[in-house]
C-alpha cells in the first residue's frame, strides 16, 4: 500500500502498462477508413506473409504500438507470439511480440525486412550484457547494476537488474514472461548469479494476462548485501521497491560524494534506505547526515545499512514535507540538500498536481540550503521533461528571493540506456546547483 507520496519511492522506466506513457504523435494520425484495400500496390498479399503476422495502420517506429496503430492480425497470432510486422501498404516492416489483450498489443523488436527468430533473443540479451560488463565495466565498482532496460536495450517489457548473485526482475509484457525461463539460465551463466526474484505488478498481470506463478521460478534469499564504488547496502526484497534497489543513481551518488569537502553537513530528504546519505558518509567524509524519510521499513534499512559502514547518520521517520517545514521554522540549514522524491506526475492528469507538489517540496528543501550551499533535486516522473523540472524548480527558489546557480543536469547511469526511437526512457532528472 501506498503510504505517502513522498515514500514510495515508485521509480519509472516508461511504464508500459500505463495508458498515459502513449506519445502523443501516436494519437495525431487519423483511422485508416475501412474501405482502403489491403493490401496496396507492391505489398506481400496476405497468403504470401510470413505468418503469424500483423499489419500497422500507419508507420511508427516507435518500440511500443497501441491498438489505434492495428490494422489486423492472421488467425494463429496468438497472446504472445513473435509475429512478423507489415506497414500499411502490406511490405515488411519489422518483428515482434504481439497480445491482442494488452492495452499495449504490439512491441517491437526490430524494424527492418531481416528476420528474427527465437535464438535472437539471446543475442539481445548478449548484447545488453556485454555493454555493461565489457563496455562498462561495471563489475569493477559494484556487483549491482541493470543489465537489461527494457525498451533501451531492444526488449520493452523486460527489466533485469543484477543485484549479488540474484538477478531481480520486472516483467510487464505476457510474451516476455513465456520466454523467460528459457532466458534465466543464460543470463546466470554470463553474469554468474544464481537466483532470480521475478516480479509481475498487479496491474501487468492483469492488462497482459499473465499467469500466477504455482511457485517462484527460482528459489532466491530474501535479502543480500551489495558494494558500491565501497559502500555496502543491503536489499531486501520483500519489502524493497520495484527491483529492490535503485541503480540508476549509482554515478550520481558517487559524483555528490567527490564534491564534499570533510565535515560538511548533508540533508537526504526521501532518502529510502540511504543511498545519498551513505555515499555522503562513507565516502564524501561529511560531518553531519540527515535522511529523512516516511517508510518506517526504509529507514530501519537504512540504519542496518549505516552499521554495515560503521557510519553515524541520524534517521528520521517522518514526512519530508513536515520534517523540512519544521526545520525552516527552526532556522536549520544544511550545506547540501539532496531531494529524491518518488514520481510526482504518474500519469498526464496528474501532472498539475505533481508540478505544485515538486515546486512546493523544492522551495522547502532551497530554504534549508546554506547561502552558497549545493542543492541536488531530481525527479523520476517519465511525463515531466528536464526544461520543465527545471523551471518548476527555479520558480519554487525564486518565491525565496534566492537564486540558483546551475552547475549541471544529469540523469541515470548508462547501464540505463535510451533508444532514439524511445526517448520516454530518459525519466530521471537530476539538477546540480548552488543556491544564493
């Protein structure tokens, strides 16, 4: 259950099973009429494809295809099916992962008249490994990584992250799910891990059609403990959120520590179980940490988490709303404030109400920030763009009659990789920036 909105910490990798992560170019076509023949001049007739196949009403090279984009499917495209992809004119376009059930029925993984089988797949999967082990070179600064980013590794409804020797594992497409046990084996074989905690919301479950698991597809611990560029975490998965800890942070939590000079003192406002406060304090040697949080559960993580570093951080079980009204009505202030609320903005209607939310929660956190001191705020909302987050910030500073100085965005680490054809997928924002 939701408890607060600045607790759950309901991070987004484009959202596939959500209505509102649909682009708006794909609502601006108008429906194909029902008289046009099919299909045109110089496409494959319907007895010569390949089957089973489906047939787009418009082009879009998008990963993720809604029902407007459907013109029709052959009789044996079954819920998921790798289907071969005809455009409107009837010529190959592309394959992939069909379910007429899902609010989201087509997902493609490639576009292009080159076939694809089952066996590439794997080669996917390969691909996305090799970029984060060969390329990357993540294993020499933590074992916890992504290794697979959904669309922005050519597999939309699959998020793989390796945590220890446990591969945890969101799944939001039916078509993925059939195939995953194959898949497991690989993966552990090439990562070296050897327990998987599959996870399937409610919601997926029921828009994709998924299948309850009789039992868990691979028996894993409860909990491990991870590193990170040396600091120590412990996940817990069940009572972490999402996959149970957040990698996307990983280069932004380092990069705040090396900007710390010793004996700072560190505000971690929705520190969920740590990660900016423990970075702060192992590594960055600050003075005095604070994390703030509503999760009862998180922060008694987070404490575990500190013993673990042998560090001192106070650890605050209240509201961030409340904690930094309180505080600004006692005159605290802090030399760096780092605000990492959930997504604010979860769908395109709530959007004015995530924007009061996040100027209101960034006006508090700029109050709390020393003259000079440094403030780094971010939002995980997919439907908010950085410009956008950006002056909601600055106007929430501006009502101080303070200024900001910016020093830098960012956003997740590059074991989070964003397709061109799916720029949803670049959902974390984070500013760096003294406040005046």
């Amino acid at each position: 259950m939701r408890k607060h909105a600045t607790t759950q910490k309901a991070r987004e990798v484009r959202d596939p099973t959500t209505p509102a992560s649909l682009p708006d170019r794909q609502t601006a076509e108008p429906e194909a009429s029902a008289t046009e023949p099919t299909p045109p001049v110089g496409g494959t007739p319907e007895a010569e494809r390949i089957r089973p196949w489906v047939q787009l009403k418009y082009i879009s090279y998008s990963t993720q295809l809604y029902p407007a984009m459907i013109a029709k499917a052959s009789p044996d495209a079954q819920p998921g099916s790798l289907v071969t992809v005809y455009d409107k004119a009837g010529r190959r376009f592309g394959t992939g992962l069909y379910n007429p059930h899902a609010r989201v029925p087509l997902r493609m993984l490639q576009h292009g008249p080159q076939p694809f089988t089952e066996e590439d797949f794997v080669r996917l999967l390969d691909r996305a490994v090799e970029l984060r082990v060969e390329v990357l070179r993540l294993p020499e600064v933590t074992d916890a990584f992504r290794v697979v980013h959904s669309d922005g590794d050519g597999l939309s409804g699959l998020i793989v992250d390796k945590l220890a020797d446990v591969l945890s594992i969101e799944v939001h497409s039916l078509g993925i799910w059939q195939r995953l046990p194959q898949w497991l084996p690989h993966l552990h074989r090439r990562l070296g891990t050897r327990h998987a905690v599959v996870e399937v919301s409610e919601l997926a479950r029921r828009v994709e059609r998924i299948p309850a698991p009789e039992s868990p597809i691979d028996p894993a611990p409860r909990r491990v403990r991870i590193r990170e560029h040396g600091v120590l975490y412990e996940v817990d998965f069940a009572e972490g959120h999402k996959t149970g800890f957040f990698c996307d942070q990983r280069d932004n939590r380092v990069r705040l520590a090396r900007l710390l000079r010793p004996g700072q003192r560190v505000l971690d406002l929705c520190c969920y179980t740590g990660g900016f406060a423990l970075a702060a304090a192992v590594l960055g040697k600050a003075g005095d940490v604070t994390g703030v949080d509503l999760d009862e559960k998180a922060i008694a993580r987070a404490r575990r988490n500190a013993n673990l570093n042998q560090v001192r951080v106070q650890w605050v079980h209240c509201d961030a709303f409340s904690y930094a009204r309180q505080m600004q009505r006692n005159g605290r202030q802090w030399d760096v404030v780092v605000v990492d609320p959930p997504k604010f903005v979860p769908s395109r209607e709530e959007r004015e109400q995530g924007r009061r939310r996040y100027e209101d929660l960034n006006g508090l956190a700029a109050a709390l920030v020393a003259p000079g001191g440094l403030l780094v705020t971010c939002s995980c909302s997919g439907l908010v763009t950085a410009e956008d987050f950006e002056q909601w910030v600055c106007r929430a500073v501006h009502r101080l009659n303070r200024r900001l100085q910016s020093l830098d965005r960012t956003g997740a680490g590059p074991d989070h990789p964003v397709m061109s054809n799916c720029p949803e997928g670049r959902y974390l924002k984070v500013i760096w920036a003294r406040v005046w």
